[in-house]
C-alpha cells in the first residue's frame, strides 16, 4: 500500500493528460487488442485516442482471463504502472444470483443479506472486478417505475437498515485483503421520477428529500462506501451530475464522505439534452465543478478537461482533487500490490456457485416469497399426495427467473418452476405454457428480444396454447398458475402505466377458473403489481419476484409445506395503477377517508376504487397463525435522556412452526409541520413452534423521533406520539406516549 505521501508524489509526477485519463472510464470494447474494434469505439464516442490509452477504469469488463488480459497489456505500455479500475454491476448476486432487492427486501433478514453480499463481492473479486455499481438505494414509492425491482421499498428506516447490510457485505473489514468496493446509487431521489417514468423529472422538497429520500444513502455513506453515483434526474431543477449543493455541500460537506464520485452512464453529456450545458465542454466543466471525479463513458472529460484547464476556465486543483481520489480508491483497493486483486480462473472455480452460497440465496427466497391468500388453508400441498397438478402459465417452463439486472447470471442454469416442483412431486406435474407473457413485445426495445422471442402470436396458435392448457387443467386436481409481468416489464427503461398483469394472462386465468379447480396463483414480478383482477380467481396466491437462482427450489419448498413462507412487503401493493405512489408512511390530510367529519364524498378518496392499497406494508401470510397480546409499556413518558421499552407477546397459534416479522411502528401526533401516519422503527424475525409464546421487546429514545422540523433543523418536538406493534401497518395495537423536553 502506497502512503498518502507517495499517492501525493505518483499524483505530482502526472501530466495534465495523465491525471484527466484517471477520471476516464471506457466500456470494454476500448481495451480490445484488436485494432479495429477499437479503432470502432473511438470514434463512435469521438474521443480523443490518445486519452483511451489514459483511460483509468473500464466499465463492465468481468471474467478473470479477461481482465487480466486488459490488465496486463494495459500495464505493460502505463508509463507510470497505475493499474487500471475494473467497475461493474453486482447488483443482486453475481454467479449466484439472490432474489431481485424489492423481493429480498421482504425477507426483513439484514444478517443474511450481509451474508449474501459477501459472497456476490468474493465471487466478483475473483472475476476480477473491483468496484459494483451497488448497492441501488432509491427509495421507491411508486411501482410504475421499472426500477423498483432494483430497490429495497418504499421505506427510508428500513432500506437505510439494509443499506448498512448490503454495503458491510461487499466491502467486508479491509478491502485489500477481501471484497469490492461499493458504489452506491442513484444519488439522489431517482425513485421519485414523476409518473414513474425513467430518467423523468424529480421535484420536492428539500425536507422531503432530506426525511425520506437521503436517509438510506447516508446510511451507507456512514457504513463507509468508497462510491457514489448521482442520479440521472433533476433536483430542484439541477440533474444530480452538476448538482453542487447536493454533491459538495450534503455529501461531501454535510456527511464527510471523501470517497469517489463516479457518474451514471453518459450522464455528464446528458446536461445537454436536460439543457444546462451549451455542450459537452461545458457539461465537463459543471461536473467537475459540481464534485464528479470518473466520467462514465463519454468523451467530456477526456476531449475538454485538459483545455479548460489551459484556458482558464477550469482550476486544475479541481482536476487534482479528482484524481487522488481515484488513486486513493486504487490504493485502498490493493491494486498497487496485485493489480489482479488475486482474480484468476482457479479463484472462479474455488468461489462460484458454491453450495454455501446457494444455501444462503435459497434461504434468502425462503424468506423472500410473500404469501398473499390462502383461503382455506389450500397450501400447502400434500408432497406424499397423490392428487395431479397441472403446473400452467408462462413462468411455468421458463428460466427467466433472475431478473433484468443479474449481469453476471445464467438464466439457463436455473431450474424452472417445472422442474423444482418435479423434484418433489414426480410425475403428478404436468405442465401447458397455456400463454406467452405477452402477445406484443415490440414497445420493450431492444433488450425485449432477449425475453420471450420474437414470435409473432395469432388468434390461431394464442388459441392453441390455451386449449393445451386448459384440457390439462381439466385432468387436475389442483391447477397452480405460473403468471407474471415479462421479464423485460421492469428493471431500468421498464415503467408502465398500466400495472396489471398481460391481458392474456389474465384471461388464461379467468378461463382455468372457470372450470372450478383449486387455483394457486404464483406472480414473477420486478415491482408491487396490480393483482386486484388476480386475486380474486385464486384461491391462494403467492409473489415470488424474480427469485434467483435457487429461487425455485424455494418456490417448490413452499407450496408443498417444507418451508414456511415468512416474507412481507417492503412496498405496498396497490388496488389500482391510479392509486400510486401509494406508500403507507404518509400524511393523514385535513380530511382523512375514515375518520373525517366531513360527508364521505368530501373526505380524500376516490369515487371509483378503494383508497387503501390491495396488500400494506409489511403484510405477508404465514401456514400458521400468530396472535398478538398484551402491548406494554415500561412507561407513559420518554425523557430526552431516557428510554421506553415497548413489549409485546407473541404467540404461535397455528399448528406448524414458523417466522413472524413483529414490526414496530411510531406516530408523532402534533408536529410543527405534518407528520407520517406512521414510520417503521423497529423489527423482530421471531422463529415460533406451535404453541410457543415470547415477549418480543424494542426500545424507543429520543433521536429516533428525529425529524426535519419546520425551520429545516433536525430534531424532536415534546408532545404526544403512538408507538404501535403489529404483523404489518394496517394491523396494529396502540399505546400513546408522550415525550417531554
Ligand atoms: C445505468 C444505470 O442507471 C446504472 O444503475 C448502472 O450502474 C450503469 N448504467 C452501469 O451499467
């Protein structure tokens, strides 16, 4: 490891192309030792090709023969040997691929996430990639945006507790000796697109943002990422990449983060097109002004950082500033002692897809899959049985289980929902497509030919499936619908308007209900769909996400009872699409639907849907039943200085062991400015065998009723609050307390 004087030294010996190639990231076709492809990439970009050569870090190059291959050439003609910086997108697993963040995010399991981060970080070391663009910790409350299967919910308490997990996991104690460095994203407030439209507008508040939408990242910041990537959209009018007060001032200033800030692809010539910048020169000049050290491939810095400076019009102290930075990140990486990091194929071998890691993914879909409805008790299913299954739908053979950003996942490799479900159930499955995802993929864009195919559907052969489908559900006893969004519905560039499921599957479904068999509807989704049209055609009805690589071992467990579903929400499930964002920490209004003293048509609601979402917050079914007594509290007041300790029993009322997530929630019921209906603060995961009853305790102090006050400072205000105990936020028991000064 280099010392901060000899960084400072290497830093004095660069010449001013040197040290602007340092913030240059190139995708990987620039490192190619054929000539003519790269020769290709310069000039689409129309960078400068000397400045490829200086280039210091590649973006989504992985594979342990490949990267050092780039490596070593690129070593071999460095003048000063700064190796070079592989980033990538580990974004959720990486050859073990866990189930998708909003599905994981419902395990309320930090411990095992952390578990799983390090093992996507060890299998990524070895592939030899040094920095992921990860963790993603926009706070999402709409599900419209595609994205949201990126995030970790609609809750800034919660993601912020996975947030510390997730970055802990990747980063572990000393990055030199494990691990990969963090770049967290979007900063900030990208899950607040308008409309849930990608790359849209953002517009709140500075205390919206600051109660809501920075906690997670400050979360991680705190954790200590060495990364960060702004966003793509706009706050108070200013995108994120030239956004001054919000990288200087907040990040820097503000939580003293001294790590890198690398942007989002493209993002610093985007400033164009959003129409801050004439052009790319002085798009390059905004960035590094506003605290952007690594321009993520465009030719910005690399064709006019280095005339700026000559001109004038840019302080090379600024370019110095950045680069140290990347050199910085390079040194506490290790790169200067092995610029390999020990990535090698037999690393590849020794670490992938190991039966520990997969042990830990399908224990992390065990406690992923939310179970929505079972009436009468129809699951689990009998394993030893004999009854016939008929297994129908698109997700039913199909392996697109891993969702739009499992860059380093083979889908191939996964065993389809036909195939875990035969592992336990031999023969009594048979299995009919029954439908595609959806009949016209052309609005999917280019990654849509990856999906599905390229069939083009007629009334004729969308019949045909059917029929299949439908005479082996007749044959069954019970029918399970294998439904979903396609696999390219979500993820980045997916936002719908429109949150139900594909109208063919809906109909496919109303047909096998029809014919009066049992129904077990399975959902493969990258957000909170709409399933107020599903649900009630299902007898029991199960969100499985996008659940990874072991996640249909997972999915087999749980129908047929081996395991108990124990997941619950981190995002609300709306009734309607027009009901979002829908998120379940919001504001009462002046005239709340329930308890207003206004006529009901005056009161907030709709005149054609319900007000309340189909599925809250936290909510997720269990084969057992748990039942709540006796909330108490050691006291009815909380001093500044002092604690109250809430607690409750937890009773397994049901006849088979299972989880139950006790989660604890606060209200602030007078504020000097309008406070939420309730905040998450606090969870439990409490394993219970029949009959067993434990106290489960939380401790309320005075920070944790912080907040942004009217005057923009932060702290609590005296007075009364709610504190509330429950399986999820609709279903609560309620102490009032006050907190004095
Ligand atoms: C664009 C995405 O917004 C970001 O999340 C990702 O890390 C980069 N592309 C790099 O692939």
């Amino acid at each position: 490891m280099k010392t901060e004087t000899e960084l400072r030294e290497l830093l004095a010996s660069l010449t001013l192309e040197e040290k602007v190639g340092q913030l240059v990231q190139l995708s990987g076709e620039f490192f190619s030792d054929d000539e003519g492809l790269k020769t290709g990439p310069t000039q689409k970009l129309g960078i400068d090709p000397t400045m490829v050569e200086l280039a210091g870090s590649v973006l989504n190059v992985a594979g342990a023969e490949k990267t050092r291959a780039v490596q070593e050439a690129y070593l071999a003609k460095s003048r000063h040997k700064i190796p070079l910086l592989f980033m990538n997108d580990v974004v959720y697993g990486c050859k073990t691929v866990l189930p998708i963040p909003l599905g994981f995010a419902a395990s309320w399991d930090p411990d095992l996430v952390r578990e799983c981060y390090a093992g996507a970080a060890e299998e990524a070391r070895a592939m030899g990639i040094h920095v992921t663009f990860a963790p993603m910790l926009d706070l999402v409350r709409d599900a419209r945006w595609g994205r949201s299967l990126e995030s970790t919910g609609e809750d800034p308490w919660l993601t912020s507790v996975y947030a510390r997990a997730m970055v802990e996991g990747l980063q572990g104690d000393d990055l030199a000796r494990a691990g990969i460095a963090s770049c967290i994203k979007h900063f900030a407030g990208y899950g607040a697109v308008e409309a849930g439209r990608d790359y849209n507008t953002v517009d709140m508040s500075e205390r919206r943002l600051r109660e809501m939408y920075l906690p997670p990242y400050r979360a991680a910041v705190e954790a200590g990422c060495r990364a960060v990537m702004p966003s793509f959209n706009v706050i108070d009018e200013v995108p994120s990449t030239a956004n001054t007060w919000l990288l200087r001032d907040v990040l820097r200033g503000e939580w003293g983060f001294d790590g890198a800030v690398v942007t989002d692809y493209a993002a610093i010539s985007e400033l164009v097109p959003h129409g801050v910048a004439a052009d790319d020169a002085e798009a390059a000049r905004l960035a590094l002004e506003a605290g952007v050290d690594v321009d993520m491939k465009t030719a910005c810095y690399a064709n006019n950082l280095c005339d700026l400076v000559r001109s004038g019009a840019v302080d090379e102290a600024l370019v110095d500033e950045a680069c140290l930075r990347v050199l910085t990140l390079k040194n506490d990486l290790g790169l200067f002692d092995d610029p390999y990091r020990g990535a090698s194929p037999a690393e590849e071998e020794r670490t992938f897809l190991t039966d520990e890691k997969r042990a830990r993914a399908r224990k992390l879909a065990d406690e992923s899959i939310v179970l929505l409805k079972n009436e009468h008790d129809l699951l689990p299913l009998d394993p030893q049985g004999e009854g016939r299954i008929a297994l129908i739908g698109p997700y039913a053979a199909s392996h697109a289980l891993i969702g739009l950003w499992a860059v380093q996942g083979d889908p191939a490799s996964v065993p389809t929902l036909a195939e875990a479900l035969t592992e336990i159930a031999g023969d009594r499955v048979t299995c009919a497509q029954g439908s595609p995802y959806l009949v016209d993929e052309s609005s999917l864009g280019f990654f849509g030919r990856s999906g599905a195919g390229d069939a083009a559907w007629d009334e004729d052969s969308l019949g045909a499936l059917r029929e299949e489908a439908l005479a082996v559900a007749r044959k069954a006893d019970v029918v399970i619908m294998a439904l979903g969004e396609h696999p390219m519905e979500s993820g980045e560039g997916g936002s719908k308007a429109d949150l139900r499921l594909p109208a063919i599957q809906r109909e496919l479904l109303r047909a096998v209900h029809a014919l009066g068999k049992p129904v077990v509807g399975v959902i493969f989704s990258g957000r909170t769909p709409v399933l107020s049209d599903i649900a009630p055609w299902c007898d029991a009805l199960i969100e499985a996400w996008f659940p990874g690589t072991e996640g249909t071992h997972a999915l087999a467990d749980i129908l047929f009872g081996v395991v108990n579903p124990s997941g619950r929400t981190a995002m609300t499930f709306p009734y309607a699409t027009g009901q979002e964002p829908l998120y379940y920490n919001a504001f009462n209004t002046g005239r709340p639907e329930k308890t207003s003293g206004h006529t009901n048509r005056f009161t907030s609601r709709y005149v054609d849907c319900p007000t309340d979402p189909l599925y809250p917050f936290g909510y997720g079914l269990s084969y057992t039943t748990f039942a709540y007594e006796n909330l108490r509290a050691s006291s009815e007041t909380l001093t500044a200085d002092g604690t109250l300790e809430v607690s409750v029993d937890v009773t397994n009322t049901g006849r088979m062991a299972g989880d139950e997530v006790v989660q604890l929630y606060v209200r602030d019921l007078v504020g000097s400015v309008v406070r939420p209906v309730k905040e998450l603060k606090g969870f439990e995961r409490v394993h219970l065998e029949p009959g067993e009853r434990r106290t489960v305790s939380f401790t309320i102090d005075e920070p944790m009723l912080r907040f942004w006050r009217r005057d923009l400072t932060f702290g609590s205000e005296p007075g009364a609050f709610e504190v509330m105990v429950g399986p999820h936020s609709a279903e609560v028991q309620t102490l009032p307390f006050t907190l004095v000064a």
